[in-house]
C-alpha cells in the first residue's frame, strides 16, 4: 500500500492556501482498487463493495497518505469525487477518524455516507450541501458533515497519516484537500490551490426549547421520528409520540458477536415510549443490510437457528412492543448473497410462492410476537404503479395467511419528487388502502438546503401522506442538523441549538391544526335574472384554531359553478350569468364550496341557491 509524502514549506505556501493532493496519485495501489480518467479527471474506485460494507481490516484495503502541514493548527477535509449512477448505492466512503493508522490501530473509522450534494460552479463555496448531483465531479466539504471537526495538527507533529477506505463501487475519488479553520474555500479556490475568496455562512437562529408537547399530541394520528442516543434525539419528547430506533433494533447493532447481545440503545428507545405511552415500533428483523457478519456462511438449519434465537430475544426482552417490522425492503435489499446476511434461503427461499423467505418470516414473528402488529416496509412504493404492484403480490400472500397488519412505504425524499397534487403517489396509496390495512409512512425525509425550498417540499408532500384516509401515522427518518443520514441534501429539520428551521415551525403548526368547517345546508334566495355582480350572500364558516384567518375560498363544483362567483377572501358570492338564473327552466342551483386556513382545506361544503319568481 503506498505512502505518499507531500511537503510544504512555509515560504512556498501561503497560510491559508488548501492543502491538495490527488487520490490515485500513490505508486501503488492494491489490487482492491483500480485507476482510471474520466470527464479529464483521474480518479481511484473500490473495485467491489467492502465486506459487509465495513471499514478495512487490512493495510489493502485502505489507502494512506503522508501529509506534512505548512503549520500547525485546526484544519477541515474536502474531497473531489463522483457519485455513480446508483446514486444512494454509490455514495459511501470511509476515512481514518483522525489522522493516523486507522488499520493498524483497528479504527477508530469515519462513514462518510448520503451525500447528495456537491458544488461545481468555480465561485461557489464549498459547505456540506449544494445541488451538484450525481454522476458529475464534484467538490464536497467533509468536515461538519462527518468526522473530526476539526483535524487538529498539533506543534512540533507537521507530519500526518491520513486513510482513505473505499465502501461502494461506483464512487470515484479524484482529490482530497485540507483547508484552514475559519477560512471559506470556493470551487475554484480547491481546483487551484488558490487562497480563500468564499463566504461564510450565515449564523444560526438563536437557540430554541420547544415548550411541547408533540405535534401529534390528541390527534388520532401519530408523529414519530427515528431514535438515537445523544444529540440526535434533541428535545425529542416535545416533538414526537412515536419511537422507531434508527439502528439500535437491527441485528448487526445487537449481536455483531455471536450469542454477545448488545441492547443498551434499544433498552432506551423502548423505555422511552414505554414511559410516555407512546406506541413503539421495532426496526427490523429480517433485512438484507446491517446484519451480522457471523451469520454468513453457516450451514442454513443453523442459520435458521439463530432467526429464531434473534425472534426469541426480543420477545422476551421487549413483551409489549406495538409494531414489528418482520421485513424490510424484500424488492430492493433481500438477505441473500454476501454482505446481505445471507439467510434469505435458510428462510425457504423463493419457493413455490417467490416469496416463501417473506412467508416463513413473517409466520415466526406471529409466534413469537402474537400481541404486535406485523409490518411489511420498504423504500420507493408509491412513486412507482410497478413496485407498487409488486409489493402488493407480497401482501396479499400474507393476508391470505393472516400474517400482516400494516403495510409500511418508507417515503424518502429521493422518491416523492413528483410534482404536487402528486397524483402518482395518491392514486399508489389508495391501491395500498384497498388492502384494508392501515398503512405507515415509516422514513420520511424531505430535502432542501435552501429554507424556502424544503418548506415549500413539505407543504407538497406531507399532506398527500398525512391527509390520506388510509395512514395511520407518519415517522421521520431522523431531524437533528449534525446527525440526519441526509444531511447533506437538506432533511433536517433543527439546528444544533434547537432552533426551528421553517419547515419544522410549519409541521408543528400544520399537524396541530383542525380543519376548519363549513357547515352544511346554507340556503340562499335571490330574484332571477339578478344583474351581475347582484351579491347573493357571504358562506359562513367556522375554524377551531382561532388564531388563523380563513381565506382561499373557491367553487369547487356544483350545477350552478358557472353562474356565480366567491370572494377567495371574504366568502361573499355573487352573480356572474344574470341571464341564466331563470326561474321557469331552474328554480334552484347547487354549488360545491371549500375555504383554507392556511394549512388545511376544509371538505366540500354543498350551498344551495334559490331563485324568486319575478312576475313579467
């Protein structure tokens, strides 16, 4: 494995210049990786995903870099890269968590993973967000998103060692560059070498406490979030009323040494819930991602021996769990095949079904949780009438069997791009309510690096799932600014001092609000023929919530939506077609109206016109 030394001299390099160096610029590289050019850029790539998508076990399996620094001081990392066409599946990379010889010392290791961002344009500057996309080189900056924050380069200890681990194929690293605390790099500033001419960026809102309680709080749906320990779950308990533990529940997090069970997270998440009444739902049994590494390659009777052994142990260590989610993502990540698992045939395998593995799975979950309700989830459901077919052939193989009461879709940014009313996504929901089960949006996250932009996604998006008569609750996929999965994109929802950003202000605001009402059979008389404009009356309407202004009133069908017009703010109808209201061909007219409050519209209320006979 080499060691490449760069040296730079105080004279030769200004201060605050990056410090840059090429990734595939070694003099030799192990045979786990290879080399190449494209779009004028060098790169280096992992040639096959890491073992079980771990960090390196051996010097092969990283790269290592001899950096000397021009002085010492606190420094942060930027890296050069391209993300594949797999997008989410091509996005992954490690480095040392810190500088020295992580292999060596078994770690400690960094996971730099869902970064969807990146910055091409030279006068941009760098941050751990932008909208570069994938398959484009890109530059993106690690520190804050991931890692030590900073890289701390003590006096009298200018040389480092610094690694590299390649985790998923299809990401190309090109360049790496360490640039000075407190300085703001742009695009073109990296891809020279030239001293820093970025912005940096504004401060945060003052620090936040939320008063609570959750949003949800009386309604007769839930909003939960994932669950992880520290900072992750800031002011959690004044937010949601729902728990899912976001790793501490998968097999790989409890047992990753055989018969060694690690439950201290799961044992808080659960407590939890359990101490505020919250329904609580375990994540996940069964799944082709973050299992254990042991179960791989025994014989599968004894692979089939620890499912159960795994089923057992949290039956018996959690006895009222309210949800368990049995499998997850069988379209897209089954446990078959290395660093999946690897089980899915000790399950029975496809079978005479071609889903026997999902059957069986579910059949030891109903024995062994016979008080919890049974979950099917997965990623990409409702954005797609295919997927959405496909998973409901899983479905009804389990209803036929009376093995599963919730159907989960785990609604990820990446898939509920389609623009509003979204009609993809409603029709794909009321194929998974047909069903009869309840359904949970089980990951929601929602991007936008910019604040309008994500406001403006959740007020497109959430709505579609929360007002649907079918799901029974919605969870978020995470929201703390230093540890959303996506944050690189934009998802979270709180900065690290608590405050709001506005999409959150606007989801608290929105979950708690009552629709209003417009009350049903209002009547109204006017003459025929009454000239244009003739004002008819004003609709009433009533809102609960009463610190919001009713507006946005429309005509929403009816015989008579073409005769009279509303006031979008005030209500009041008036005449539009004089010459239509004759009272000899119609006596009376119906007309379908709604009002908003700003967050939600109320239900078609019917109105009913009634014309006066005017004798000629």
């Amino acid at each position: 494995m080499a060691a490449l030394m760069f040296l730079f001299s105080r004279s030769a390099h200004a201060q605050n210049e990056p410090i840059i160096f090429e990734a595939e610029s070694a003099a030799s590289i192990s045979s786990l990786y290879s080399t190449g050019t494209q779009n004028g850029a060098g790169y280096v790539t992992i040639i096959n995903d890491s073992p079980s998508f771990g960090p390196p076990a051996t010097q092969e399996g990283a790269l290592t870099y001899t950096v000397t620094f021009p002085v010492a001081g606190n420094y942060e990392l930027y890296v050069r890269l391209l993300v594949g066409p797999g997008g989410g599946s091509d996005d992954s990379f490690f480095t040392g968590n810190g500088f020295g010889d992580r292999v060596a010392t078994a770690g400690p290791w960094t996971l730099v993973n869902n970064f969807a961002g990146g910055y091409t344009n030279p006068n941009e500057t760098v941050r751990n967000a932008g909208s570069a996309g994938n398959q484009v080189f890109k530059w993106f900056k690690v520190t804050g998103f991931a890692g030590p924050n900073p890289w701390v380069v003590p006096a009298g200890n200018l040389t480092q060692t610094f690694q590299f681990a390649g985790r998923e194929t299809g990401l190309l690293m090109d360049k790496f560059a360490f640039g000075y605390q407190g300085f703001f790099y742009t695009v073109g500033n990296l891809d020279t070498g030239s001293a820093p001419t970025g912005t940096p960026p504004p401060p945060p809102p003052p620090p936040y406490d939320h008063p609570g309680p959750p949003m949800a709080t009386g309604k007769a749906q839930f909003v939960g979030s994932a669950w992880s320990p520290g900072q992750a779950s800031l002011q959690f308990d004044r937010y949601f009323n729902k728990v899912t533990p976001e790793n501490a529940g998968k097999w790989a997090s409890v047992e990753a040494t055989r018969d060694v069970m690690n439950w201290t997270d799961a044992d808080t998440a659960y407590n939890l819930a359990k101490a505020n009444g919250w329904p609580f739902h375990w994540h996940v049994l069964v799944w082709g991602n973050q299992q254990p590494l042991w179960i791989e390659n025994l014989p599968p009777e004894e692979q089939l021996e620890e499912i159960n052994e795994w089923f057992a142990a949290i039956a018996a260590r959690y006895p009222d769990l309210d949800f368990v989610e049995v499998v997850n993502e069988p379209l897209h990540d089954p446990p078959f095949g290395p660093s999946n698992g690897n089980y899915g045939n000790a399950l029975g395998g496809a079978g005479a079904t071609g889903w026997d593995w999902i059957i069986n799975a579910f059949t030891l979950a109903r024995q062994y949780f016979p008080a919890a309700k049974l979950m099917l989830n997965d990623f990409s459901i409702t954005n797609d009438s295919n997927a959405t077919t496909r998973y409901l052939e899983i479905v009804q193989l389990l209803q036929d069997r009376d093995l599963i009461d919730i159907v989960g879709d785990q609604a990820h940014g990446f898939s509920t791009t389609e623009p509003a009313p979204m009609p993809t996504h409603r029709a794909n929901l009321d194929r998974l309510a047909a069903t009869g089960l309840p359904i949970h949006i089980t990951e929601l996250d929602i991007p936008g690096n910019d604040d309008p932009v994500q406001l403006a996604n959740y007020q497109r998006i959430f709505p579609v799932f929360w007002e649907h008569p079918a799901v029974a609750g919605i969870t978020l996929w995470g929201y703390h600014q230093n540890t959303h999965w996506r944050r690189a994109s934009g998802d979270w929802l709180m900065y690290a001092n608590g405050a709001q950003r506005p999409a959150l202000t606007w989801l608290v605001a929105y979950v708690g609000n009552t629709q209003p009402l417009i009350p049903a059979k209002q009547k109204f008389k006017i003459d025929e023929h009454s000239p244009q404009g003739t004002v008819v009356g004003t609709v009433r309407a009533s809102d609960p919530d009463t610190d919001q202004m009713l507006s946005g009133w429309q005509i929403d069908g009816g015989n008579g939506a073409t005769l009279f017009e509303i006031d979008p703010d005030t209500g009041v109808l008036r005449v539009v077609d004089s010459a239509a209201l004759d009272f000899e061909r119609r006596k009376k007219f119906s007309l379908q109206v709604s009002v908003t409050d700003g967050y939600r519209r109320s239900e078609r209320s019917a109105i009913e016109i009634e014309l006066r006979n005017i004798p000629e």
